[in-house]
C-alpha cells in the first residue's frame, strides 16, 4: 500500500494482472512473473513488486495462449470483468480458427455396420409388416 501513495501513476505487476484479471490469485500472478514469464515492453522481469504504468506492454503466458496487452488504466480494485477488460486493450491477433474446426463432425457409419439407427429399424420393421 505504501507504493500506491508515494507513486500514484504506478502500480506492481503482479497486483495489476489480478486487478486485470488474468490470474485468480495474486499469488499465482506473482508465481508467473517471479519464474521469468513476463515481459514489460519486450524486457523480461522476475520480480513481482516491478512498477508497471499506463502505455507498458506487457507479454505473457495465460490459458495456453501468448496475450500481448497493453495497459489503459491502473486498477484499483479486482471489481467484475467489465470493469476489468477497461484497464487494458488487447494487441494480440485475432485467433484464426480452422475451417474444419469450426465444422462440426457429423457421426458416420456404414450401413450394416453396428448396431441399427432408428431409421433403419423402421424400415425393417415395415419390410417384416409388408411381407406377412
């Protein structure tokens, strides 16, 4: 807290990514950065208590993709999302998705293989009725 009053236009790291939202805990963000996996403005850092401020860009690993982040505003609470998506803007690319993910697979089976579809038992069905 004592850094918040005598530096006012900057804040930690690691209190910032979970103000942002980024982390679920404070500890967890500060566990990233002290192994090495931030970057501010393309320099790495290893302590948590780095002074980051509105402009910096900050490089990092969160659920399984690299996020490039530049910082908007410093927060003053861990508030909801929306509150939390204004602090920063995001620099990265748009993810691309494949067109074959985005297609989604239909089941298929050769007929007369498994075990029959309703369909199928329909049609026996009425092939039995039509034959007695």
């Amino acid at each position: 807290m004592a850094e918040t009053s005598a530096r006012p236009d900057a804040q930690r790291l690691d209190r910032w990514l979970w103000f942002a939202r980024f982390f679920k805990s404070r500890t967890l963000s500060a566990s990233v950065v002290s192994a090495g996996k931030v970057r501010v403005n393309a320099e790495r850092v290893a302590k948590p208590s780095h002074s980051v401020r509105p402009g910096d860009v900050l490089t990092f690993p969160a659920a399984k993709q690299v996020r490039v982040i530049k910082i908007i505003e410093l927060g003053t609470r861990r508030g909801p999302a929306p509150e939390a998506q204004a602090l920063y803007e995001d620099q990265a690319p748009p993810q691309r998705r494949k067109a074959e993910d985005k297609e989604q697979k239909v089941a298929e089976r050769k007929a007369g293989a498994g075990r029959p579809t309703k369909r199928e038992r329909r049609q026996t069905t009425a092939l039995k009725d039509g034959l007695e």
